[in-house]
C-alpha cells in the first residue's frame, strides 16, 4: 500500500508502515528528524492520487481547545487551520486518519470518530487525542498500562516544547501500521 503520512516531521509514523513492507512517506514543512522517504514541503502541493491512504497529524496550535483562552486572538489563523484540516479530511483518497487532541473541529465540523490515549498503546502517559476517520476501523489497544501522568501537557517552554509535544508515540505509530497496513 502507498502511505502518505502528512505533518510528520519525526518519522516515527512513517516507519512504522515501512517496518511493515509498506511504501510509506511523510511529509511536512520541516526537515524529516530521521533518514527516510520525506518531502519537504507544503503538503498543498502534493500529488494525492498516488495514495492509498493519509495519515495526517495537522497542526492544532489554533484549534486545540487547550489554547482556548487565545482564540479571539488569532481568528485569521484559526479560520486557516480550519481550512487546512478540511482540504486534508476532502482529499480524494479512500482511506484517511485525521489526529488531533481535542479541538474546535469537534462542532466546527463533526466529533471525532474516537479519542484514544497513549496509555491504550503502552505509554503511561495521558493525552486525549480524536481520529477522525474515512474508510479505515477504530484503533483497538494494544497495551493498557496503569501510571498514567500528564507528563506531555507539564512540559516546561524550551526551543524544542513544540516538536516533542507533535511527536507520535511509537505504540500509536505500531498500532495503526498493524491494524491499518
């Protein structure tokens, strides 16, 4: 299967699906953090009918309800991400998993199909993240743990909050490569 894995600048998905004989790629405006099959690029300017499935983490910075407090802020990059997120949930490809913690899209547009935890896939961690879906299962768990902490969200500001905060967790990465690939 061909998989585009979109706004992933770690690799951590991508590989995953590649570990699995799949013909994966991500891709994003950042340099990929791992050597692998990476565009480097807006995701707007890539040639969707080569995919069979999209897997896309889009940036939350002006849609996750955490940042609520700004949004009367930021209305002109909110109205954008919005748009951003639903040119990705239109693409014309039959299998697409749309990420992102709990947000505005929820009444923007339609609640999630499921809100998983890192906890349901071996990290003791908590952070509430919806999948919106189209063509593909729910993701089942895989390793339920107990010692769950907010360790994501108590991160303190540094240069780098942002990309470890974006980071998938490599049980969520294995889980959809098993269970979508």
């Amino acid at each position: 299967m061909k998989i585009l894995i979109a706004c992933e600048f770690s690799g951590v998905v991508r590989d995953a699906f590649i570990k699995r004989g799949h013909d994966a790629i991500s891709c994003d405006i950042l340099p990929s953090e791992s050597p692998g099959p990476h565009i480097q690029g807006d995701l707007r300017d890539v040639d969707m009918t080569k995919y069979d499935m999209v897997i896309a983490f889009p940036p939350c910075t002006h849609l996750a309800v955490s940042g609520a407090r700004w949004f009367k802020d930021k209305v002109k990059e909110q109205k954008l991400a919005i748009e951003f997120f639903m040119w990705i949930a239109n693409l014309p490809v039959k299998k697409i998993a749309i990420e992102n913690p709990v947000c505005i899209m929820s009444t923007r547009w339609r609640k999630p199909d499921q809100y998983i935890q890192p906890w349901q896939f071996g990290h003791g961690e908590l952070k509430k993240t919806g999948l919106w879906l189209k063509g593909l299962p729910l993701l089942k768990p895989t390793k339920i743990v107990e010692g769950r902490e907010q360790r994501i969200w108590k991160l303190p500001p540094s240069p780098d909050r942002a990309k470890i905060r974006a980071k998938t967790f490599q049980g969520i990465a294995d889980a959809f490569a098993n269970q979508w690939g």
